[in-house]
C-alpha cells in the first residue's frame, strides 16, 4: 500500500482547527495540551502514550491526547501536575465524548470538542481580590 | 356549476383562437433588408446547441468537487501514514498563564521546571476503545 502525506486524511482546514482548539485549551487553562494522531508501533496503546509524554518539554504540566485510529484506540494521559487540575473523572468524561464522535467517523470533531472540554475543565478561576490589600 | 361554465368558456376561446387565426395582415416594411431565412439545421445548433453546452458545464462543475474529493481515513483501516503531531516534543510552549492568574501561585509551578526525559511524570488519565 502506498505511503500518503500525513495530512491528506484530515484536511488542513482540520488540521488547523485542532490545533488552534489545542491553542485555546492551553491558554485557557495553563496546561500544554498536545495532540498526537498516529501509530502505536506495536507497542500497547496506552504505554505508547505514556512513552510519548515523557518525551514531551514540562511532561509534567502536559495533557496528551493520543489517538490510534488503527487500534481504534484512545488515550488521555497527563504529566504529574496537570493531574492535580485534571483529574480522572474528568478525562474518562473526554474520552466517552471523543468516543462517539470517533465511532460516527469523526476524527477531527472529535479532537476539537474533545481538547475543548479538556481545556475547559482544567480552566483556571480568576482569583478574585488577590490584586488589592 | 360556475366551474363547468367558466370551463367551457376557457375551451371555447381557446378553440377559436387558433381556429380562426389567419396569416397577418401586415407584410414587412420595404425598407428592411432581405436577410436570408435560417436554414433548420442552424436553428437547431443555435438554439439547442447552445443549451446542451450549458447543461453539460453545469453538470460537470458540479460532479467536479466529488470525483477530486481527497481520500478519508475509515476507522479500522491502517494508518497508512506518519503520524501527526499538534504540540510535540519539538514545539515551543504554548501555554500562557491564565489571564487575570496571580503570579505568585505561578511561580510554584514554574519552580518544579524541566524534568529530565523518561523520569515518571505520569500523573493519570483515561482511555477508551471504540
């Protein structure tokens, strides 16, 4: 089977709103939100996921999203102080709402809304009057 | 009753105007040039012709943008290519510190800094298979 450009199967019109989702997530909330959309390697999904996270720069503060759409395999894993602000309950709520939109076929709105909860639940309250004695 | 008389009316005149319809009276003015009858045939390609041409752009604009449509990735079927990256190891940070944040709350997070790559930064997470 021939090899076909990355980009082909999620158009750039897409591609640039995933990022720019991922962008707003990660102003949103401080946190670095990476989305990662390839192979395992053979490897098991969520290990491979956890292999990529420490790779990234402030592991420690990134959110990973990693989807295999081979395996039909996804995985949120977060660095160790973006767990305090994300925790659990609110990836599993993610991932079941990725998991619709990704078994009707969409990958690309499934990592926008997806990136955007996630974004949304690790968002910061303003703090109030802590600029004022 | 009013509809089988208005009917009838209709038909009547309908009838009768075609029925009773004559050549016209009038000839053309003298002054008008001869011009030469047009033949059936270039009647035909003008006004025909014409049309034809315009369905057939028409029809081909529109199955353009389906039969050039790029190839979708079914769910399943291999990724049959490099991976994508949105962020990465290789990007520069994008998070901003959240408007409005105090910087002293900031600065204890920026303390922990950079940890050294394969160190166990794993914090949790979820998956799902679908």
């Amino acid at each position: 089977v021939a090899q076909v450009p990355g980009g082909e199967l999620l158009t750039s019109d897409q591609r640039q709103s995933i990022d720019r989702a991922r962008t707003e997530a990660s102003a949103a909330s401080g946190l670095d939100f990476h989305v990662y959309v390839g192979g395992s390697g053979g490897e098991d999904p969520r290990a491979a996921a956890h292999r990529l996270l420490s790779t990234l720069p402030r592991a420690e503060n990134a959110v990973l999203v990693f989807l295999d759409p081979a395996a039909r395999a996804l995985e949120i894993v977060t660095g160790s102080t973006a767990h305090r602000r994300l925790d659990d309950g609110a990836c599993s709520l993610a991932a079941l709402s990725m998991q619709a939109a990704f078994a009707a076929g969409d990958l690309a709105g499934g990592l926008v809304h997806g990136v955007h909860q996630l974004g949304d639940h690790a968002q910061q309250p303003a703090s109030l009057h802590t600029g004022t004695p | 009753m009013q509809v089988v008389a208005l009917t009838v009316v209709l038909a009547v005149t309908a009838v009768a105007s075609v029925a009773v319809a004559g050549p016209s009276a009038a000839s053309p003015p003298d002054t008008w040039p001869d011009s030469n009858a047009m033949s059936p045939l270039n009647a035909l390609l003008l006004f025909g012709g014409g049309v034809l041409a315009a369905v057939l752009v028409i029809t081909v604009l529109a199955m353009a943008p389906s039969t050039a449509k790029v190839q979708r990735h079914r769910p399943g079927r291999d990724w049959e290519t490099e991976s994508l990256w949105f962020g990465g190891p290789n990007s520069e940070l994008v998070a901003q510190p959240a408007a409005g944040s105090h910087p002293a709350l900031e600065s204890s997070s920026a303390r922990t800094g950079t940890a050294a790559i394969g160190q166990t930064v794993e914090g949790g997470g979820a998956g799902a298979r679908w």
